[in-house]
DNA sequence: CATGTAAATGTTATATTATTACATAGCGTT
DNA sequence: AACGCTATGTAATAATATAACATTTACATG
C-alpha cells in the first residue's frame, strides 16, 4: 500500500475535474473550468498539476500537453507509464499490462545506462473508430 | 531500400542544422540559428520540421519539446522509436534493439485497438552521470 | 510549351502552453 | 514566538505552436 495524500484544496478542486473528464484536459482548459472556484491563474493550476504528477494521480499525456486521472487506483508506478491514443478520436487510456510494464522496467541495453522510469504512448484507431 | 527523398533548401538547412548537434534543438534555438540564412519565422521552421519528421529524417523528443536527427540512418521505423534521456545531463540517444522493437510492434492487448505507431522514452541516468 | 496541381515559401498576427519573480498565508515543530 | 515547509495569490512574461492569406516553385501531362 502506498501512503495516502491529503490534497491541498487547489489540488482536490483540479484533480476532482480531471477525474470526471471522460478523456485527457489541457492546463487552459482546466484553467476555465475552475475560475468559478476561485482558481484564477495558469500558475496556479500548473502547480496543482504538478504536484498531482509527483504523487501519481494523474498523468501526463505528453504528446497531446493534456492531462489525464490515474486509471490504476493511483498508480504504483507513476514512474512507468503507458497509453493507447486514439489518433482519430483522441480516446487515451492508460493500459496497464504486468508483462508490458514488467518487460519495460527490466529492459536494459548496452549503454550502460540505468533506466528508472519510461512513457510510453501507442497510437492507432480504437474499436469504434476502425469499424468506421 | 527505403525511397530517396530530396530536401527542399529550407528543409536541408533545418535538417543539417540538427544534424550537426550533439544534443535535442528546440524549435526557437533552430530559428535563431538559421535567421542569417534567411530563414525569419517561426512557421518556417515548423514546417521544414514537420515534414522532415514525416520522412522519418528527425524525430521529437516530446518530454522536452526538442528535435534530434534520426539515429538509425533515417528510421524505416519513424513510427516505432524510442530514447534513452539522462535526466541529469539530458542527454538523449535513440535506442535502436530490434528485440524492443519487435516487442512493441507486435504488443496487443484485449483493448481492440489496433496500434500502428508508438512512441517511448526512457529516463534515468547515463553512464557518465551516475559515475558523479 | 501551356496549363494544372501539389508542394514549398514568405509574412503577419495570434493562440496555446508554461515559467519567473515576488508577496502572503497556513500549519506543525521546537 | 520563531522557524521551516508547503501552499496560495497575483502580475508579468517566456516559450511553444498555429491560423490565415498571398505568392512562388517544381514538375507532370496534355
Ligand atoms: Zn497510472
Ligand atoms: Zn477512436
Ligand atoms: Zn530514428
Ligand atoms: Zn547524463
């Protein structure tokens, strides 16, 4: 079990919106979303994002600059992360497949290198949009 | 054998320009550079660099909005890539492991989705960093 | 060689994404 | 209270990227 965070109200006002958004929200966005809460500049906004980052509840997916929940009960491995995109529908969803990420946390070559954390994004069509 | 491609001057001067770096450029570093060859505006570049990563020429580097010369000697794979990236000294190299690759490209899941193209990097820290 | 068309270029303005800098407030520990 | 730490507020600005429109170049093909 990891330790449970207690999100600043910031936090919990921008995460509780990411969370319901069906699919991933850029920072402006959510900027627009929350001012009624009192929620007034990027700044403060990107400061919530990132710390919703650091702890795992949420993602980042970099190809889109969009942000999305956690889709495995706040993410163990934040430091490993995978996503299928849609690149007709712009559907996201974080796959979570012990092999995938066990093959990708053990992957190392010769360039001596150590890898401690990976994103991968993998595009295609999803269901719907292939039976198109 | 993979078909020929002819760079038009702007596309050449970007693409030699990268080539030529040891590190990822950014879109402004590139436009800086290439102004005295008559190159003025962002979108020029944004250009030249969109279709240079059409062909498979360069790649980006999305964690760090960057572009870097193919690796591989203009990726046949230019829809299959993946990086190392030392988060100390950023720097960052194509990794080119066919067993990697194969895996990826045949990863499937019970998702449905059909996946054409993906995109990982890799953090940690390299060889020289982790000496330090 | 004329004509059509796709690709590339030039230019201005603007949109979108993200950070710097500085000031203030809340909270737990000593 | 004094301190350290985290979070917040606010304004300004930096960095990244695209829209809209006009023009030019390359080159196929009739
Ligand atoms: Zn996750
Ligand atoms: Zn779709
Ligand atoms: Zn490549
Ligand atoms: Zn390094």
């Amino acid at each position: 079990m990891q330790k449970q965070q207690t999100l600043s109200r910031n936090q919990k006002i921008i995460f509780d919106l990411i969370d319901k958004s069906p699919e991933p929200m850029k920072a402006y966005s959510i900027l627009f979303n929350v001012q009624k809460k009192g929620i007034k500049a990027p700044l403060q906004v990107y400061r919530a994002l990132d710390k919703l980052i650091e702890i795992g509840k949420i993602h980042k997916i970099e190809s889109r600059n969009a942000f999305i929940a956690c889709q495995n009960s706040s993410c163990q491995i934040s430091k490993a992360t995978a996503f299928s995109i849609c690149e007709s529908c712009e559907n996201v969803s974080e796959i979570s497949n012990s092999k995938l990420s066990k093959y990708l946390s053990n992957f190392s070559d010769d360039s001596g290198m150590k890898y401690s954390k990976y994103n991968l994004e993998f595009f295609g069509l999803c269901k719907k949009c292939k039976s198109k």
